[in-house]
C-alpha cells in the first residue's frame, strides 16, 4: 500500500544512543521508511497489488493548469513500480513504467521472471515521471533478491547475509497539509533536491531507514553483503576503516554488480556507489576483537552528483566481537566464474550503434536537462531498436555535470578493457567523460526508459523512451550504422 505514514528518524547519535529524534511524515510502501524485501527464484511470477492511498491530487494538476509542460515536477501523489535491473517485459501490467496509478486506485502487477534469470541484488522504486525523485526520497523503495546459483556456493550459503538499502531521506519541516497549525518533517517539494542544500541540511545517509547501526561480526567470521544506493543526494565511496587507526582497512572482496555476478573476486578497500548501484561484497573479519567504521569517503567535485564537494561521514559501527569460529573461506574466483550469466559481446556481433549525450542547458530558467539535446516529451516519437540485434551505445556527459546512465529491461557490457569488463545496467558518467557499451536485446519488445539516475534531474527532462521492435518491423533509414 502506498500511504502516508508518521515515522521517526534520528538525526544524532552519540556513543550509539540516538540524541534527537526527527518526527516525519512521508509517503511510503506499507508505512515504513523502507518498503518491504522481495525474493523471488528464476521462473516464478511476482505478483504485486498496488493500493494507491494517498490523497487526491489538487484540482489545477488534474486540470493541468498549473504544470504546462512534463518536465517541470508534479503529480506527487500519482505513481507507479519499477523493478530496477530485471531483465523482464515493460509492456502490461509487468514492469511498465509508463503507467499512471492515481490516488485511489488500485493496480495489480504480474511481472514473469524468465527461466534463466541472474541471481543477484535488484530493487524496486517508484518510476511516474514527475513525481520519481520526490517518491524516492520519502522512502518508496525496497530490494528485490533473485535466489539462484551464487546463493548455493558453500562459502556464501555459510556466510550471514546483510541487506544495505542506503537512502538519503531529504525532509524539512513544515506544516502538515492534514492537521493546520502543526508542524512535522516532510518531503513535499523540490527545494531540498537543489545542489548543496543536502550537506547544509545535516542529514545522513540512513541504511535500512537507520543512522548509524551497529553491525556485527565475529572474529574470522565472513558475511555477504547486498549494497544498494537508493538515494540521489550524493555519491558513497564506502570503507571500512578501524576506529583505532583510519589507515588499517577491512578488504570488501565485490562478487556481482547490479546483479550480475562479476566470476571475479575483486578484493578492493573502497567500494564507489552512485545512485542506482548495486554490488554485493563479501568481508570477513580478523582474529582480534576490534571496531570498525563504514565511512561513506569524502567525493571530489568530479565524483559528486551536484558539482559540489561531499564531505566523509560515518554511516555505520562495525563490532567484531566474541568467540571466533577459525577463519571463514571466502568463495574462489575459479567457482564464481563458473557463474558469469552473459558471455561476452565480441566485435563480429555488433550489428549497429546508439549515442547518448547528457547534458544541461544551465541558460535557460529553469535548467533544461536533455539526451542528445532534447528534453524528454512525451509525444515525441521513441527510439527505436531492433530485437535480438547487438549494438555498441557511445555514452557522454558534458562538462558541466555527472550523470548515472540507467536503462531499463536489458543490462549492458562496459568495454574497460584489461579483463575488468563490467555488466550492469546503471553507470556514473562524469563530467566530459565517455564510454562505450555493448547490449543485446533479448526475449521482450515494447516502451520502456533510459534516463539519469540522479532523479530530480530525470524528473526535469532527462529521459528519453526507447522502443524494441520485431525484427522486420524497421525501415532501412532507421538502421544505425
């Protein structure tokens, strides 16, 4: 159900005590700050009832008087779910983000998750233009957990599984619209959305809708961890450094990214997450008992989501206490790599190329964020791509911004060459820098997305509707080249 519901928040904390709590008022999935985990296996249907039960919209938004153009954020209380990152229909009642579920109404999602999809870490959002970012960051998101091979390798089976929903919840207080005269916490326009007014706030990036948890671990214990960036408001370079000395680092061992087992075991002491992201990890602790921090690392303006410098802040207490157990393998490159899910996308496959340039027009009142110089418009007819070909995508982003490229039904190869290609399906572009990507489009036609994941920027214009096509059904002149 989506609802409004009451919640609290801590803002500080002090030697793990939570010293001021922040009461807030923010739409939701089921009336928590983060909606409800999915798991689902490769095969099954997931079944969804959607219960839209905010309140109606106001009458000069149903009447569009007040918003002229889709680009300009409105509709807050209409909606729809995307399941970000599974390889499924976007037509119907599956995952069809370009659905309108108005208040009080109800929508019944039946989204088929074919035979051989990847086990992995997905998650779902809303996803109604003009009104995603404003959704999100109240909290109306959650994980979606595909079970398959990867879960049944001994050395994961073994290891405790933990969940990391990161979020940046940007509420500021206000009067509640339901009870005049009172004041609450809330996310009710885009002001906060603005670059620089998340660091002035003093608000944190929350895990699970908590600041600051602690975690625990054995000593020599190993555990599997599920991360995933959820919010818009800055980039997370996550370490894990001791709290005796900053220089001494857990190792975080990346086994998939969005999804999508890597058949690596990339022992790193950092792990980069822009919103979208999603990478799954495996840590394992030593033989003493110790604490440790997860440091979300200061971004440079050229790894910032606003242009802005973000400055280090700790996100979670790391305990490794109590009676070890002898140290826990960790899983061997040799058995993930026996379950990479996609096979390369060798040169002779390519059958055509795409381009993509993000960029802003920051001359115009308000800014106009565009795909190859166009802002999104809806009556525009979609790009389209032919299925089952094999086309190589040339992304960039303009100077001025970076930008997370997201697209939706069909994850992608990042060329990087030196045998660290990636697949994913949402990739942070900096500003001025480019990449080449590979797809194929399997098994689904029709409408879907690619857009920047920074969400209020997508809310602004920048997205753009592709549309996958049988084959046969092209015209010569739309054949890329």
């Amino acid at each position: 159900m989506v609802k409004y519901a009451t919640n609290r928040i801590c803002r500080t904390m002090e030697q793990g005590e939570c010293t001021q709590w922040d009461d807030v008022k923010l739409r939701s999935y089921n009336g928590g700050l983060v909606g409800p985990t999915i798991e689902v296996r490769a095969g099954t249907t997931l079944s969804i009832l959607l219960d839209n039960q905010l309140p109606p919209e106001p009458p000069p938004v149903e009447a569009g008087l007040l918003h002229p153009t889709p680009n300009i954020p409105h509709g807050f209380n209409t909606t729809n779910i995307h399941t970000h990152g599974l390889h499924v229909s976007p037509v119907g009642n599956s995952d069809n983000v370009l659905l309108a579920i108005g208040p009080q109404k109800r929508f019944e999602y039946e989204i088929k998750i074919p035979e051989d999809h990847p086990a992995g870490t997905y998650w779902y959002h809303a996803h109604k233009h003009g009104s995603v970012a404003l959704q999100v960051s109240s909290g109306m998101v959650g994980a979606i957990i595909v079970r398959g091979d990867i879960d049944e390798l001994p050395a994961i089976r073994n290891a405790r599984e933990r969940l990391f929903v990161f979020e940046q919840i940007p509420y500021v207080l206000r009067e509640d619209p339901e009870a005049p005269g009172k004041q609450i916490n809330m996310v009710e326009n885009y002001d906060p959305f603005m670059p620089g007014a998340w660091e002035r706030s003093g608000l944190r990036t929350l895990i699970n809708g908590e600041l600051m948890p602690t975690i625990k671990l054995r000593p020599g214990e190993a555990q599997r961890w599920r991360f995933i960036h959820t919010g818009t408001m800055e980039a997370l370079r996550l370490r894990l450094e001791r709290e005796s000395d900053p220089r001494a680092v857990m190792t975080q061992y990346q086994i998939a990214h969005d999804g999508i087992t890597t058949g690596r075991l990339d022992a790193v002491q950092e792990t980069e997450m822009f919103p979208g992201y999603r990478v799954d990890v495996m840590v394992r602790a030593g033989a003493v008992q110790e604490t440790y921090l997860l440091v979300d690392e200061a971004s440079a303006v050229k790894d910032s989501l606003h242009g802005q410098e973000e400055s280090r802040k700790v996100l979670a207490r790391v305990v490794v206490e109590g009676r070890s157990g002898g140290m826990m393998p960790l899983p061997s490159a040799a058995d993930l790599a026996r379950l990479v899910p996609f096979s390369p996308i060798k040169d002779e496959e390519v059958t055509g190329t795409q381009e993509a340039h993000f960029d802003v027009d920051f001359s115009v009142v308000p800014p106009m964020f565009m795909i190859n110089g166009r802002p999104y418009d809806p009556n525009e007819p979609p790009r389209r791509l032919q299925l089952e070909s094999v086309e190589e995508w040339h992304l960039s982003a303009s100077q001025a911004l970076g930008h997370p490229f997201h697209i939706h039904v069909n994850p992608f190869l990042v060329m990087l060459g030196n045998g660290k290609d990636v697949w994913k399906d949402t990739l942070f572009m900096r500003p001025g820098e480019a990449f080449r990507l590979r797809t194929r489009y399997r098994r689904y036609i029709g409408k879907f997305v690619l857009h920047c994941h920074i969400l209020d920027h997508e809310d602004l214009g920048m997205m753009e509707v592709e549309e996958i096509v049988p084959p046969g059904s092209m015209s010569s002149s739309e054949h890329p080249h």
